[in-house]
C-alpha cells in the first residue's frame, strides 16, 4: 500500500519494466483434505515456493527471462517466504519434502530477495514483540498481563546476545542499545525523510502536533520511549504469536495431520500444561525450516546476496527487531542491503515500489 492508500502491485511494475513476472500458487496452512488432514501446514509453502524455483530452472531456455536472476518479492506472511527463499537457498534440510511433491532436479536458489514487513523468525516472535511493544496498550485501552510481557521480555535478552550481531558505531546488538541501534539506523532517517519532503507549512503543523520530534539543521531526532508513545496501541494481545489458547495463524501454521494448531515456543507449551512439557519432537526442525535466521547464523553460501527490506514505523503486527536483526545479520555477513522503514506506515506499507523495480535493474545489470 502506498502513502496515498492505495494498492501497489509490484509484478504489475516489473511487468511494465519488462521483467518476467511469475506468480506461483503455493498451499496454504488452513487447508485440509478430505480426511481431515491439514496438509498446507509448515514447510508446505515454502517447499512448494522451492519448487517453483526449480520449475523455472530445470526449464532454463524453455521458459523467458534470465533464470540466473530470480528476485523474490512479498508482502506480511510473504515478506518472510521471500526473506526465507533468499536465506535458504540449495539447503538440503528440504531435500526430502521437494523429492516428496516430485520437485525438478535443479536449484532453488535465488538472486535477490524484496521483503515487506515479514513476519519471521516466529519461535523468538513473541519475546521481541515484548520487548518492543510490551508497555503499550492495545486498541481496547488496557494493558495485555503485564507479568507474561515482562517475562517474554527478559527471555528475548538471551536471544538477542546470541545473535552476535554487529552495527557500525555500536558494538554488539544487545537489549542495552538494540533501541539505539533502531532509532539511529531506522527511526530517525525514516522521520527524516518524512518530514523534508513535506511543505514548509506542512512540516510546520506535523512538528507542532509531534513535539517529541526535535527538528534541527534539517534532522529529525528523539528518543526511544517518546517514539513507542507516539505508535500508540499495540495490535496483538501476549503471547502475539503461539497463544495460550492455540488461536492464531501462527498456531495453526505448525499444526500436524489432523491437528489443526499446536504450540511452538516452549514458554506458551509450559504456560498451559506441565513445566516439564516438551516440543514435539518434529518442531525443532520445522521451526528451522520456516526461519531465515539459522541460514543466515551459517552463512549458507547459496543465500541471495542482494536485499530490499522495508516495514512501516507504526507497524506492530510484529516488533520492529524482526527487520533491524535481518538486516544487520545480512550487512554483517558482507550482504547489499537496502534495508529502510516508512514513517508512520502501517502493516502492509510499500511506498517506494517504483525505487524497488529501479533496485533490481541496479543489482541484475537489467538493460531495457
């Protein structure tokens, strides 16, 4: 969606570029069979997406377009299957499931990834949610169980630390400056931007509205804290991701044969049955499967090497760490990252589209 409200359609855009558009259908976690077996449920998309891939490559000359030069693109659920289509690529942990739906014999690996607002890295999603939103109020006006938030918030320190993750004139990206690293890497050139492209008049009555904002030498600053006021309310309830009553999409998307929803953290499994209660034994894996990070933690060499990463500033459908600890992942290990969020932009924001379809001709060599 751009800032006008309006859809954008990025095949349509590559299309009038004259790029080769493919719009794969992939199988989808709600669906079940006639035995009452959900079968779309994790890895299924993400294998079936790897399979596309293959298509087009084992049909290298037979099909248009150069299939050395593959960029994906999505959006929410498929801002993450792009991001994971990048990271993943030629990893033989789907070897099995791509043998399974008799995928062609060649590589998935991609060129480029374009990722909107990607709803990843789900088994640590709701401690980084916590972490990010966990003292705002939802819609409703009151705040979510407070003891759940902080708990979830003091786990997601532990993760973070074991991420490793570097960012110039930071050091190591820790609980400790991880705010600081998004404001001065994000938050701020995204207000920035915002804000010099308005009219003086304009630019005059936002910053009257947003005293938080301290305008100087054509620069916006602020801190942390008056920039988690200014979002305002938080969109999910705690645990945002593998709730206690099994009821989200995510819940359902680990779910199994004829189980429609299961949970995949540890903390929600506990919370809800014994304190010596254990993941089934399939979801290590799965988890990994459906996670960019554990290819990134091993720097697989097939990953895409060029990356469009964007996310809407007002955007709590997950925290914003999803996106600042994927780029900061990439750029460490040597990636071309473009990685940026849209100020005051909701979930599903895309308002550079034409600057991404310039990016792709930028990083492919594409000549019209």
């Amino acid at each position: 969606m751009n800032q006008q409200g309006e859809m954008v359609s990025n095949a349509k855009l590559a299309l009038a570029a004259g790029y080769v558009v493919v719009e794969p259908g992939a199988r989808g976690r709600t669906l079940v069979d006639s035995d009452g077996n959900y079968y779309g449920v994790a890895p299924a998309a993400i294998v079936d997406l790897k399979a596309t891939v293959r298509y087009l490559r084992f049909n290298k000359g037979r099909v248009p377009g150069n299939t050395d030069r593959i960029v994906s693109s999505g959006t929410s659920a498929g801002g993450a299957l792009s991001a994971l289509l990048g990271a993943s690529g030629d990893s033989p942990l789907y070897d099995s499931y791509l043998k399974e739906i008799g995928a062609a014999d060649a590589s998935d690996a991609i060129f480029a990834s374009g990722d909107w607002c990607p709803i990843t890295d789900l088994e640590h999603a709701d401690m980084a949610y916590e972490w990010n939103w966990g003292a705002n109020k939802l819609g409703s006006g009151s705040l979510v169980d407070q003891t759940v938030s902080k708990e979830l918030k003091t786990a997601f320190a532990d993760y973070q630390a074991s991420l490793k993750l570097k960012a110039k004139g930071l050091g190591t990206l820790t609980v400790r400056n991880l705010d600081e690293y998004l404001v001065k890497t994000f938050l701020e050139p995204s207000a920035t931007k915002y804000l010099a492209a308005l009219s003086d008049s304009d630019r005059t009555t936002y910053l009257a509205s947003n005293t938080f904002i301290t305008w100087k030498n054509n620069k916006a600053t602020f801190s942390w804290e008056d920039f988690l006021t200014h979002v305002g309310a938080r969109k999910k309830d705690t645990p945002a991701f593998d709730a206690f009553d099994l009821s989200t999409g995510e819940n359902n998307l680990f779910g199994k044969g004829t189980t429609k929803a299961r949970h995949f953290t540890l903390y929600s499994l506990r919370h809800e049955g014994s304190s010596s209660a254990r993941l089934d034994s399939d979801l290590p894996e799965t988890l990994t499967l459906m996670n960019p990070m554990p290819f990134l933690a091993k720097a697989n060499p097939k990953r895409a090497k060029h990356w469009w990463i964007r996310v809407g500033t007002k955007d709590s459908d997950t925290s914003l760490t999803v996106v600042g600890n994927l780029a900061a992942k990439l750029e460490n290990l040597g990636d071309d990252v473009d990685a940026a969020m849209y100020w005051d932009a909701g979930h599903g924001a895309n308002e550079d589209a034409a600057d991404f379809i310039k990016w792709i001709a930028q990083v492919t060599g594409y000549k019209k």
